[in-house]
C-alpha cells in the first residue's frame, strides 16, 4: 500500500504484527478522515419552451464551452473551475 506523503492519510496508520498468524505479512490499518460538507441547494423552475427557458440554455451552452477544462492537473485545479460553473449557474 502507498499513500502520498502530502495526503492526510499518511502517518495515520497502524501495523499489527501480533495478527501475523502463519504468514509473514503484517495487517495494516489505514484511518482515512472524511469530512462533512453543507452544500446549499436551490431550485427554479423554467416555462417550458419560454423565452426565459431559450435564454439560460443559450447562456448554459456558452459557459460550457468557454470553460477550460484541457488541463485539470490536480485537485485545487478541478475545484476552482467546479466553484467558477457554480457561480456562473448562480448568475445565471
């Protein structure tokens, strides 16, 4: 088992070779925190086939295509553009 160095999982471990038995591996366990998050929810409804329906699918289409997703390295990177399509669902 690896974990990386900068997780918070690393050095949250314990090895018991008391639980060894016959083989030569010792069992291992691994704490993982997982934390809760509040995540604010709202809903609004659209006439269907209104005026206002066309206009925030032509603006959703828009913002989908002008987001810059060819390059989400690691996840701070996916995080900002999650929180810039939230906000930019909230404005619109």
């Amino acid at each position: 088992m690896f974990l990386r160095p900068e997780s918070l999982e690393h050095n949250n471990h314990t090895i018991h070779p008391d639980l060894r038995l016959t083989s030569n591996h010792a069992s291992l366990t691994v704490d993982i925190s997982i934390f809760e998050e509040h995540i604010q929810t709202k809903r609004y409804t659209l006439v269907k086939n209104s005026k206002e329906e066309n206009k925030f699918i032509n603006e959703l289409i828009e913002t989908i295509r002008e987001m810059n997703t060819e390059n989400i390295c690691n996840e701070n990177v996916l995080d900002q553009i999650v929180q810039e399509f939230a906000s930019t669902m909230e404005r619109l």
